[in-house]
C-alpha cells in the first residue's frame, strides 16, 4: 500500500476542506440570516450560532494544524500539553465525548504526537453516539508506545480505516477519509513498528501503536 507524496497531499487537503465545509458553512448561512434578521431575540440567538461555528472552526484548525501540518517548530519534541488541548477542543467542547488524558510525558516526539492524534480523531470519529475516549503514551528508551480506547454506545470503525491502520499490501484505493489512518501506518512503519487494531466483534475499540520516533 504506497502513495505519492503528492497524492497523498491531495488526500489531507481533501479530508481538511471536507471537515471544515460544515462549521464555515454554518458561519456564511448565520451571517446571511444576521443580515434580514430584525428581531433582539432572533439576532442574540444568531450570534450565538455564529460563535459556535467559529469556535468549532478555530478548534478544527488547531488540530490539523497539530495533527497534519509542521505545528511544534522545528525542534524534534512537541509539549503533550498541545496535544490534550487540540483533542479536548476537537471532541471534548460539545461534550459528547468525555476525554481521559494518560500522558505524564511533558513533550513527545513529534511523530508520537501525529501518530496519537491521529489516533485520536479516528477513534473519536468512531464513537458516532459519544462515549469515552481514552489516550495514552509514554516513551521508553525511545521507544514509543501509544494506546487509544474508545467505549460508547455505538462504535463504527469503517473497513477501509481499518485496512489502512494496519497496511494490508493488497492493491486497496485510500480515500480523504482515510488520510489520517495512512498517516498513521506511515509513521510507525517508518519507525519499524506495527499498529494494532482490537476485533470489530470487541465491545470497545483499541487502538495501539509502538515504533522509534527518535
């Protein structure tokens, strides 16, 4: 399973404008409604839908930002605390998805930090009623291991997410959606690990991951 490095630019490009179009949708369709709305109570409710999306945009942001781009500088470790902060923003502002936080490393390698976010979002992602994502890592003798469990009522992980954890060598086509878990297979394989991926029959799902980021 190999992509160019520009067909896989395209995918991250493609999956950050499809997570995007929602919140900065709902930003131009408040402003519009703003614009003919003449009632106090109305346009008080208005700005309030306005500041939502662009809280859950400026969130989305911060987190690819963390999770795909160059964000950390050009030092090799990243504060975990930027981590915790860009997962509770995704998942934790709506409240639909409780957050335990397992890292006592105050900085992580940078691949640690994508890998784990990635993780994150896709484990997040999975918990389609809410439920309890649970993230941890530590690093040991620059080995790397990170661990992420996620419980709720209903828990969908899709096939192809799944192949492109785990790297399966079959000719499979990786869509936008699955940006983050080819991310994932990349970067531990570069570091000479494997991802691990819990049973679709489990009741909860787990997610885990041990390579050299050093």
């Amino acid at each position: 399973m190999t992509i160019s490095p520009v067909d896989f630019a395209s995918l991250l490009c493609s999956r950050l404008c499809h997570d995007l179009l929602s919140p900065v949708g709902a930003l131009n369709n408040g402003l519009e409604l703003l614009a003919d709305e003449h009632d106090p109570e109305m346009r008080n409710r208005c700005l309030e839908l306005l500041a939502e999306s662009a809280r859950a945009s400026a969130n989305k942001l911060k987190f690819f930002r963390l999770a795909f781009g160059a964000a950390g500088g050009f030092g090799e470790t990243v504060d975990s605390r930027e981590a915790r902060a860009a997962i509770e923003g995704l998942f934790g502002d709506n409240h639909r998805v409780k957050i335990g936080w397992l890292v006592e490393d105050a900085v992580l390698p940078k691949p640690a930090i994508k890998v784990l976010l990635n993780l994150a979002l896709i484990a997040g992602d999975a918990l389609i009623r809410g439920g309890q994502l649970d993230i941890g890592a530590e690093v040991i003798d620059g080995q790397v291991e990170i661990v992420v469990r996620g419980e709720g009522p209903r828990i969908v992980l899709d096939q192809e997410l799944r192949t492109a954890l785990l790297g399966a060598e079959a000719d499979v086509v990786i869509t936008p959606r699955a940006a983050a878990a080819y991310l994932v297979h990349a970067l531990v394989d570069e570091g000479g690990g494997l991802v691990r991926v819990s049973d679709p029959d489990d009741a909860v799902l787990l997610f885990g991951a041990a390579f050299s980021a050093g």
